[in-house]
C-alpha cells in the first residue's frame, strides 16, 4: 500500500501567548491573520518580530496564531547564525529548551527557554495511521523524490489526530533545502 504524505516545509517562526504579544506590541494590539495556514484554524500574524541571540539578530520573523505558549521555531542554520544551541524536540515540549530575546515594535521580551529546532514529524489521522500500521510516537523513514537530491528521512515522529484528514509532514527549511525542494513535495512513508 502507498503510504504518501504531503511535506511542507516550515521557516523559521513564533508562537506567543497574549500577554507576551501586548508586551510586545501594546496593550491594545490583537493578532490580525494575513494567511491562513492548513490545519487547526493556525495563520500568519500581520505583525513580525526580531530574535536577538548573543551572536545576530533576525528581523521580521513571522509570528503563528492563534495564542499559544512561547516557543521559538529554528532550523539549525538559524540557531548557528543566532548562536543559541536549542534542543531537537517535538513542538509543545520546551521545558528547559534555549532562551532566547524576542523584540516587537511596543517591547521586548527574554524568553528564558522556548527556542527549539522541531523534530520533522507526520500528523495523520488515527484511520489512516491504522491502515498504515503505525501508531502515535512511532518513529518511520519517508523517502522524498525531487530532481537531484532525493533523500530518506529517518526518525520521523508520528502525530495522530481523530479527524479525518490528509496525512502531512513537516520538516524545516534546512531539512527541504538537503532534499532539493522547492516547496510543497510528495514523500512516502517506507518503513
Ligand atoms: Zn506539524
């Protein structure tokens, strides 16, 4: 059976909760979406912020709606040119993951942890993870075919989530650019 997955790939983000967003942009301002993303009702805020970290700074990086705990999406390149060493983890799980400052037009806010490299991973729903013969956690290879790179990811996390839906991967830029892709791509889960 053909296991196929979209992979889209994420740059380099934020997620802010509301008191950290009027912090940084003022009492009265509220996320406004200019892009709604698939998937979960998330988009791309209208404003954007800079990363601070002790080696460069990153300006108009994007913020996702809606509200959510502090946490801070980088590719490794990123984290290298910020000179912070966040952690490889799933998204949500940033205990004791890098600090990092994040400055908005109103404030500036140090975040002590929430800066973490994702860990690629495929959301599916439980139907279609039950065709497959996969469960929550498991870990699978996808192989992603383009031009002149094609390449087998291992370590792929499995999400599950009830509703029926189209299974998607996501990984980061730096993972897209080593398979040569320019955006959204077929993959298949091999194994
Ligand atoms: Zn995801």
């Amino acid at each position: 059976m053909e296991k196929k997955v979209s992979v889209e790939i994420s740059a380099r983000h934020v997620h802010l909760p509301e008191d950290v967003y009027k912090k940084l942009f003022g009492e009265d301002a509220e996320m406004t979406s200019v892009k709604n993303l698939t998937g979960g009702g998330a988009f791309v805020d209208a404003r954007r912020v800079t990363l601070v970290g002790p080696k460069s700074e990153m300006h108009r990086v994007a913020i996702l709606g809606p509200y959510r705990p502090t946490q801070i999406e980088l590719s490794k390149t990123d984290a290298r040119k910020l000179g912070v060493e966040p952690p490889i983890r799933i998204s949500g799980d940033t205990k004791g993951s890098a600090p990092i400052k994040i400055i908005g037009d109103c404030g500036e806010y140090e975040a002590e942890e929430g800066a973490i490299i994702a860990k690629r991973h495929i959301h599916v729903c439980e139907r279609e993870a039950a065709e497959w013969g996969v469960k929550k956690n498991d870990i699978v290879k996808v192989s992603i075919k383009t031009a002149e790179r094609s390449l087998i990811f291992d370590d792929v996390v499995i999400r599950t989530n009830p509703e029926e839906s189209l299974a998607i991967m996501h990984i980061d830029t730096d993972e897209g650019n080593a398979a040569g892709m320019d955006g959204t791509t077929d993959g298949f889960v091999v194994e």
